[in-house]
C-alpha cells in the first residue's frame, strides 16, 4: 500500500471536503440566475411557438 494511504488511515483519514452548498451567496447566484433565466427564454419560445402555430385540421 501506498505510504500516504497507511499515514491518513493511521491518523484519522483525509480532510472531510467541504459541502458545494456551503458556498458563498455569489457562487450560488452566478450558476443559477443565468441557468434559470435560460430556462425561462427557452419556455418562452416554445410556448410562443404552440400559440403562433396553425391549429391542425381533420
């Protein structure tokens, strides 16, 4: 076994990883505000879409 691997389970294992939710307001505001908006534009547009789309006929 690797000598890093003995030494970290010897004393305790790794560092615990901080949680990504643990992030500052900004991070979560810069991922998701533009995520979000996209998801918007692209609802609009279909939804636009079926509206402006002749009714089928039989």
């Amino acid at each position: 076994m690797p000598g890093d691997l003995l030494t970290g389970a010897a004393f305790g294992g790794s560092e615990p990883r901080p949680s990504p939710f643990a992030a500052p307001l900004w991070v979560h505001l810069t991922l998701g505000v533009p995520t979000l908006l996209a998801v918007a534009l692209v609802v609009r547009h279909l939804r636009r879409r079926r509206s402006a789309a002749p009714a089928p006929s039989d």
